[in-house]
C-alpha cells in the first residue's frame, strides 16, 4: 500500500532539520508537516500521520525547565511509538526516544564532537534496516549526552567513546548521529556563533573549519549511506505498517 499521510517531522532549531532524510521524502514525492517545537508550534495529533521523524538540537532530554514543551513532545513520542506508529530519532530525536521509552538520559563521559567510526552490533545484521549498512563507517558525531537502551530495545550500534548509538524497539529507530548532514549544511552550523563558540571552546581555535572539512571529506559515503538507511526504513517499516 503506497504511503499517503504526511510525516511529522519534530524540529527543534531551524538550522537542524532531516536534510538527506527529507531530500529522500520529497524525490519520492511524500510530504511532510514540520514543527518548529523552539518557536512555539504547537504539536498536532500524532495519528493523522504515516510516521515521526525527531531531529537534533542543542538542548537536553531532561532540560523541561528550560523548554517546557519538552514534556509534551516525550508524552507525544511515547503514546505514538507504543502505538507502533514508525519514528527516526537523531541526536537530541534518539535520546527523546529513549526517555519516551522510560530510559534514563544524562550528560555522558565528555563530549563527542568529530567524525568517529561507528561500528555495527551483530544485532544490526538482522535488522530490516540496518542490515543494508557497512560494518563501520564514519559520520558526524555532535553530543554530550547519552542514554541507556530502554528495556526491550536492541541496540545496533556504538563508537570507541559512546556504547550508545543507536537501536531499535519495534518501529522506532534511534541514531545518536548524523549522517543525514550535508556539506553545505555544516557550513551553515559554522556560522551559527553559539555552534562555533561550543566547538572552539572545547576543541581550540580553528575547530569548526576543521568539523565542516570533515564533513565534506566524507559526504561522498555519508549522504548516499543515510538515504539508504531512511529508504530501507520507509520501505521495510514505514510502508507495511500503512
């Protein structure tokens, strides 16, 4: 059955959105329903909707006080997901996932800001997902928190630093990073101060030019890995649940 309802895509800063992940969307002409949860967008009814799709962002799991709609937006997460309604995660997206899920999340040992090697779980070989992936490649990493896997998830993924990057629980999919960044989009996280500031602060002078080079040596793997990872979770999970 062809997929017909748009997707809810949970945004929550402008200069985060699905990039790879929505090119795929609309050469395949579905659409999608964007909520900017930072600038106020209210949240809709999640069962008008083929599928969740939660982005990035600067702020924590845990940070309600601060972003009070973060309360909501878990609340959302968790009664769709235990509906069995399909969600990609990234980032900030994983961790709510895990939180919706009843997991703890927390800052982790230190920040991991690069382009690290993710390795695969043996687990991910038999994922309809994540199957179709390399045992290890290399992708954008930007966080410092982390979380547990939720009780009944398997995880798929970690990298030397974070045993946590990514995992399954029935249709909702969890990835700690980002493959779906562009090129270009790095450029334009290198002209966010507050982005640049984090990075040069923790890493030195020069780091963010030194982050969006890294980015563009492996878009040429990174970018065609992701969509093929979105296109297997569309096809294999999204699509049989309609």
């Amino acid at each position: 059955m062809a997929i017909s309802a748009p997707f809810l895509v949970l945004q929550h800063v402008a200069c985060e959105p699905p990039a790879a992940y929505e090119d795929e969307l609309l050469e395949r002409g579905l659409t999608l329903e964007r909520v900017q949860l930072d600038r106020g967008d209210r949240l809709p009814d999640w069962r008008r909707f083929a599928a969740i799709i939660a982005m990035g962002g600067p702020m924590g799991a845990y940070d309600e006080g601060g972003h009070p709609w973060l309360t909501s937006e878990k609340r959302l997460i968790s009664d769709a997901v235990r509906s069995g309604k399909p969600y990609w995660g990234v980032c900030l997206g994983a961790q709510l996932l895990a939180a919706s899920l009843g997991a703890r999340v927390a800052p982790g040992p230190g920040p991991e800001i690069g382009i690290p090697q993710i390795s695969l779980s043996d687990a991910a070989a038999e994922d309809p997902v994540f199957s179709g992936a390399p045992p290890v490649f290399d992708a954008l990493s930007w966080h410092g928190d982390t979380y547990e896997l939720p009780p009944g998830a398997i995880r798929l993924a970690g990298s030397e630093q974070y045993e946590q990057q990514a995992f399954v629980s029935d249709r909702a999919y969890a990835l700690q990073f980002h493959l779906e960044v562009t090129a270009e989009l790095a450029s334009t996280w290198a002209a966010v101060p507050a982005y640049a500031q984090e990075v040069e602060g923790l890493l030195g002078p020069g780091a963010m030019e030194e982050l969006a080079r890294g980015v563009t040596a492996i878009e040429p793997r990174s970018i065609p890995l992701a969509r093929a990872l979105f296109a297997r979770w569309l096809d294999h999970v999204v699509e049989p649940s309609q």
